[in-house]
C-alpha cells in the first residue's frame, strides 16, 4: 500500500525549481500558475527522484512529468537511434495530445519530441529516430516494431514516464511496457501516473521504482462526485428516440455503446434525427478518427458516440454530458466512461439507459 506525502501548492513555476527558459516559455504560452498535481510532483522530479502520482484524467498530469524531463534533458545532443526520454502511453490519441502539450515549451529549450504510433508513417519516425532525438512519447505496439527492426534503442533512456499504467494494464500492455523497462538502464529516473492502483499497476511499482514518493491530488471517486448521475429507464422501441432527446442539447457530448457496429448505427440513428453526431471505433483509420476527434473539439461535431476503448484515448475539456446508451460491463469501466466529463475540476451530467431487463444489473 503506498501513502500519499503532503505537499504545499506552489503559486508559480518558478517556485517549484524549474530553469528560468522553462518558465518564462510557459508564461509565453499563458500558462501561468502549476496544477495541483505539478505542484505536488515537479520538485521531486527535478531532484530525479522516481515518483508515483495519483491523479485523474484532465489535472494536468502531462506538464507534470513533461517539464521534468524537459529541463533535465534541454540543450543535451541525442546519439541516432538512443532517446534520453521516453513516455509510454496507451493510445495514440493520448500520444498526440502529450507532444501537442510538450511540444511547444520543448522547441523553446531545444528539445525534439518524437510521437511512435500506429497509424502514422513508420518510415518518418525511424528517420526521425536515426538523426536524433530527445523524447520519445510511444504507444506500446509501435515501439515494439521499431525496437525489433533495430531502429530504437533503449540503453540510453535517463527517463521513463509511465502515463495512465492503470488503463495500460487494462488493456494487456504491461507485460511488453515490463520488458521495455527491462531494456531500460536499471538506474534511471522512473516516473509513474495512474488515476487507480490496481494489483497490476502495484506490482509494476515494486519491481521497477526505486523508493518513489507518492502524491495524490484526489481519491478515484472525486470526480464522481462532481458529476450528477441519472438513470433512464427505457423501451427497446423508444430507446433512439430518449438517447436524440437527451443528446440534443448545446455542448459537448460523449455516448457509449458496447459494439463498434453499435456505435456506427447510433451516430447513423441520431444524424436521421437532425443531431449531429460522428461515431469513434477501432476499426476507423488514424486519419478518420483524427478528423472526428478534431470536429469534435472544434464543436463541429458535437455528439461522438464511442467504444469502451476507442474512448480511451479521448481527451477533451468541457464535455457537459456524458450518456451510456447500453450499460457499461462493471463499475471500472463506469468510473472510465464517466471520466470523460467533470475534468479538471468542472462539472458534468452522466445518465445511464437501460431496458426494464437491466434495470436490477444497472443498480448493483
């Protein structure tokens, strides 16, 4: 069991030790005053301590564990092939998202930041990777086939970030994120964030950090409470019909269902219905679901409807509702869907659907 240590929130970055071009570029970018969780945790990584942190999707964990490694590795020249930094994430859509973040703060202190995912060029990122570069933010299966063709090496990593291990565990990654560790230089810097700790994720912490100091910014369940919860019970006949009347609201809305080819016949349902709707799954190709995952952003789209797993890599403020048109398979997978609302401190409606069928599955 880890105990969270106390720390006192810092009024600015400069507070927290960071080198003078690391601050001034992020007041450049208007970001001014650290988040809880990068007030808790940025101290202790600069002093290359490993560190644990708790904390939910949308506190501003990325800048956590991003500044850190920026300023331990700013202005030092990478060998072809050899990273100093690298952050493991589950999915490509979070890839995107930490080096969107990094990137602009990292070309202020000249370092290069290289995204590895699936569905992206392979070629570009093994030239990339051969010229040079500092910070490699990876998803598992990608780094895996650079690794096996040679084309990335391990040896020289100084740091290791680990972003959302609990959903890496979840999705059955851990055993390869355990052999990249492996690869790792046993004496490096390890830097771990989870909004849970399951048996999985607690495991990995004992094998692989070294004395980490643990900091919580918030139980699991505080963003639950946030959130207004509400179910609906309803018809099979009448269930297209409350999910557009629920759905058909100003804001941004996320509805989960449980098949991809549900996903693609709701969106279909509720466009017939003159909602706006887009569907994200799996089976889309990375440009499609880039296009989708911007229109949404930008309120062009303003309804996704989603898988359980296509949802993990969704990572957007001001989500107002969040529906589950078919229930979600446990109460993990309710915390994780509902997450997707009530980030960084704001608030959020979720409403669950069910048939009369489901209703007892739906209150235990």
């Amino acid at each position: 069991m880890f105990t969270p240590t106390p720390f006192v929130e810092a009024a600015s970055f400069a507070e927290l030790g960071l080198p003078t071009a690391i601050v001034e570029r992020l007041a450049y970018e208007g970001i001014i005053k650290p988040f809880p969780i990068q007030s808790a945790t940025v101290a202790d990584a600069l002093a290359g301590r490993d560190v644990l942190g708790r904390a939910q999707t949308g506190s501003g964990k990325t800048l956590a564990f991003g500044l850190p490694m920026l300023a331990r590795l700013a202005r030092r020249p990478p060998a072809p092939y050899r990273p100093l930094g690298l952050v493991l994430v589950p999915t490509r859509e979070l890839a995107m998202q930490v080096v969107d973040a990094l990137a602009p703060i990292a070309r202020g202190v000249g370092v290069d930041v290289l995204l590895v995912a699936g569905g992206l060029p392979i070629g570009k990122q093994m030239n990339a990777l051969q010229r040079g570069v500092h910070i490699v933010v990876a998803t598992p299966g990608r780094l895996t086939d650079l690794v096996d063709r040679g084309a990335a090496r391990l040896d020289a990593v100084e740091v290791v970030v680990l972003d959302e291990a609990d959903r890496m565990a979840d999705m059955g990654f851990l055993p390869v994120v355990t052999a990249f560790l492996l690869d790792c230089p046993s004496d490096g810097q390890r830097l771990l964030f989870s909004a849970t700790l399951d048996r999985d994720v607690d495991v990995l912490v004992h094998r692989h950090m070294h004395d980490p100091v643990v900091r919580s910014i918030s139980p699991t369940t505080a963003s639950v409470e946030s959130m207004s919860h509400h179910v609906l019970v309803v018809s099979a006949d009448d269930k297209a019909d409350v999910t557009a009347h629920v759905a058909n609201r100003e804001g941004r809305s996320i509805l989960f269902v449980r098949t991809k080819h549900g996903a693609d016949r709701m969106a279909k349902a509720l466009r017939t219905r003159g909602v706006l709707a887009a569907s994200l799954h799996g089976d889309k190709t990375q440009s499609a679901r880039t296009k989708v995952l911007d229109q949404f952003r930008d309120g062009t789209v303003p309804v996704l409807v989603a898988t359980d797993v296509a949802a993990r890599g969704i990572h957007v403020d001001d989500v107002g509702l969040v529906l589950h048109v078919d229930p979600p398979a446990s109460s993990k997978d309710y915390l994780h869907r509902s997450g997707r609302t009530a980030r960084a401190g704001g608030s959020g409606t979720v409403v669950m659907l069910a048939l009369p069928q489901q209703r007892r599955e739906v209150d235990d």
